[in-house]
C-alpha cells in the first residue's frame, strides 16, 4: 500500500495547502510514479486504470510550471470528450485554488465559439480542449501556442481510437519543439508508441497493473441467449439492486433500444451516447450522478471520461470484442477501495471472448444462474433524488451556496435534502430527495434568487 505523502515532494507551500484542504493525504501509485518526473521536466508515457489520480498527477506538475505573471497559454490538455474536459477543468480548478491569478477555459464543440474566442483575447494560462474545437481555434489565429510550456494528451488511446490522429499531430506540430508532452493512455497500441516517437523527448514509461483483484471487483457471469438477454438485464437489476449502475452496449442503436425497453419495464433509466445533444448529454450526465437516475445505458466511447463516485455496478449487456475495453468499462466500479460489481451477460458463441478475458486477467470466470424476471411495466426501486433545472448559470453570476442559500434559509428545506448542485454556463440543476422536490419545486417558482427570478422546472 501506498504511504507516500504529498509534503515529500517539492511543492510550493500554498499549492500544499491546498492539497491538504482538498483531502488529499498520501499519493496514488500513478502520481507515486509520474509526478517525480513530471516535476523534473520529463516527457512520460502513463498507463493506468480509470479513477487511478492521473488528473491530479499532470495537474499539480502543471500547475507548479507555471508562470502566473505571463497571461498567455502555458499548458494545454487535449481530451476525447467534452464530459472529460470539463471533469478535467473541474479538478484543476480546485487544485488552483491556492492563486487567484490563474485563468483556466475549456475549449470543446457543442456550445458557441464565440464566448471562448472572447476568453482566449483576455489571456489564459491552461485550456483544456476536444481535438476538433482546438484545431478549429488555431486554424482562425485565436489560439496561439508560442509560449505553451505543457502537453498533456490525456486517454490519448480513445482519442486515435475516434479518429483524431491527424487533428492530434497538427495540434502538436503548432507547440512550440521546446515543451514537455505528457501522455496517458489505457493502453500501449501501437498508434500510442508512434506518437510518442513522434512528440515526446526520451519518455519515461510509466506502467501500473490494470487488473482488478476480486477483492475489489466481484466479476460474474452469466451465460443466457440472444431472445433472453432483455429478461436476464431485468434479472440482474432487481437481484443486485443496486443504487446505481452503467449497462454497457457496443453501438448506438443497441443502447437506445435497451433503455427504451427499460422504461418501458419501470426502470429509471437513461441512455447515453454519441447522437444527444451537448444540453442533453449535461442533464443525463448530472441525473446520473446526483442519483437521480438509476441506469445509464451507455456505448464506450459516449462513456469515456465519465467518473461517478460510488457507482455500485457496472452491467456489460454486450460483451466487448477486445479485453482491455472490458477492463475499462469494470474499473469505473470498485473505486477508493470499496467493494464493485461487474456483471456480464454472454452467449454461447461469446465463450471464446470469455476464454480471452480469463488469459488476459489471469483469472478463472465465476458463473452463476440466472432467475425469472417479468418485463412487464411496474415500478422499480425508484432513485432517492429528483433534480431540479435552474435557467441561469456562471454567467448570471449563480452559484451553489446561493441555491442552497434560498432553498434552505428561506425555502425550508432542509440541507440533508438537497444533494449535488452543478452550475454550467446558462444553467443550473439541483438535486432534492424525491418526498421534498415538489416543495422546493413550488418555493422556487415563486422566490428569487440572489434577487433574481429564474424559471425553475423538475427534470425529466
């Protein structure tokens, strides 16, 4: 185990108390292994699992490079999402906390251009960005990378796996030659190691063990048919019950039917994946995981990033046809320590993929039967939170304590009742326990906030 603190290494006193206040005590293995060197000034090549503190890893090296004096881009992380960018922006931000001089700005499609152009002309130190918006920027002149100091590539395996190597090397080939390219990826394909020849200066390779042990991650399966499969899922939910959890499908389409099916059995669900609408993709995403919302349906790539704490479950509805897919999707369970269960469902011409996972885990599958389970409509273990849609967001000036503030102090709600608030550019959601949303719901309508009135709606 782990018992490295964060005080060992050579940090800026304010950036360690802020560490501290954030709860972080003792270093990860990634960051035990990447931030050494990161601080240093060397290239690195990462792999590690999902949740493993690779975030904070680059964030805090990055963050020590800084010049906070110069107003221009010194650091730029690329990601494959939107919902990563933003995790990404989030985390940096808390990390920042201990300079009010630096300026962070996501750079990512499905909203206007218009107000990160305005941004990037007020100076930013950090821009974290999608491959497709930053291209888009630099191609018009309004991102410039002559003083960029910091690359991270972060899941640089699922960028090249969504067809991004073109825009990745172009991005690249703009930084200045004289820079440092970290680079985290889940895997070591051979995309990965061309582009590290290619943008990284002597990398130090750094490599966890992305198993997980059974201790951890309790994995069954459980071998049914094609016309079965809908029964064994709803089998599965109400057996385990669990608070939480991502059905995993391969395509788009297979996910949209899967949910729909779901809803119409009684589940609160919904699905995610690559056709919804960025608005759409932010409300199913903040449901999800202020547990307002029981099942996320979800494809690989739409799931990427997506970091949910306390997820109970994680259900492969399809098997994947590749071992390290199935080892990222299970490792989104399990977390901190606690306990995680992966379930996957397999047909008998899927045993060979089975087989591949047993070899490529070094474990031996653990079987069990499944029961009976009756598709028709009935209500099923509904979540303990309902959420609330605020129109105003950062932009109106809005933020969580002054929700919590209206909703407690005048509103009579009372704080145990009010769960996750997220606050995005133009609005707002707020998650209540279910037997208090009507109240908070009718309070809100007719009250303002921070002297304002706001159109406020339960969200569906």
């Amino acid at each position: 185990m782990n018992t490295i603190p964060f005080s060992s290494l050579p940090l800026a006193p304010a950036l360690l108390e802020n560490i501290a206040s954030l709860g972080y005590t003792q270093l990860t293995p990634i960051q035990a292994e990447a931030l050494p060197p990161i601080l240093a000034g060397k290239d690195i090549i990462a792999q590690a699992k999902t949740g493993s503190g690779k975030t904070a890893a680059f964030g805090i090296g990055l963050l020590s490079a800084l010049d906070f004096s110069r107003f221009s881009v010194q650091a730029l992380v690329i990601c494959p999402t939107r919902e990563l960018a933003d995790q990404v922006c989030k985390e940096l931000r808390l990390l920042a906390r201990f300079t009010q001089n630096v300026k962070i700005l996501s750079l990512c499609g499905g909203v206007p251009s218009r107000p990160q152009t305005e941004s990037l002309e007020h100076g930013i130190h950090i821009v974290v960005g999608t491959p497709g918006r930053l291209q888009e920027h630099l191609d018009k002149g309004r991102l410039l990378l002559d003083e960029l100091r910091v690359v991270v590539l972060d899941e640089a395996d699922r960028m090249l796996d969504m067809g991004f190597a073109d825009i990745i090397s172009a991005i690249m080939s703009s930084a200045p030659k004289q820079r440092q390219t970290l680079l985290f990826s889940a895997t070591y394909a051979e995309q990965i190691r061309e582009i590290s020849k290619r943008f990284q200066h002597q990398p130090i390779t750094i490599s966890l063990d992305n198993s997980h042990h059974d201790s951890v991650i309790a994995q069954i399966f459980f071998q049914t048919e094609q016309a079965n499969r809908l029964n064994a899922l709803g089998y599965l939910l109400t057996h385990y019950h669990p608070e939480s959890t991502v059905v995993f499908c391969n395509t788009k389409r297979e996910c949209q039917d899967l949910a729909a099916a779901l809803a119409n059995s009684g589940f609160s669900v919904h699905a995610l994946h690559g056709d919804l609408e960025q608005k759409q993709r932010d409300q199913v995403l903040v449901r999800f995981a202020n547990k307002s919302c029981s099942v996320l349906v979800a494809t690989d790539v739409a799931a990427r990033g997506l970091d949910i704490k306390d997820l109970q479950a994680v259900i492969n509805y399809e098997l994947p046809w590749d071992p390290e897919i199935y080892v990222h999707r299970i490792g989104r369970t399990g977390r901190a320590g606690k306990q995680g269960l992966a379930l996957t469902l397999c047909l008998i011409e899927e045993m060979n993929r089975v087989i591949a996972l047993e070899d490529y885990l070094h474990i031996t599958a653990k079987w069990d039967k499944i029961g009976s389970f009756s598709t028709n409509y009935h209500e099923r273990f509904q979540p303990p939170m309902a959420t609330l849609w605020i129109d105003g967001g950062r932009k109106n000036k809005l933020r969580p304590g002054d929700i919590l503030g209206a909703l407690t102090c005048a509103g009579g709600i009372a704080g145990s009742d009010i769960g996750k608030i997220d606050i995005f550019d133009e609005q707002a959601f707020v998650a209540i326990r279910q037997n208090q949303i009507n109240a908070a719901l009718a309070w809100l309508k007719k009250s303002k906030i921070k002297g304002k009135t706001f159109m406020v709606r339960k969200s569906a």
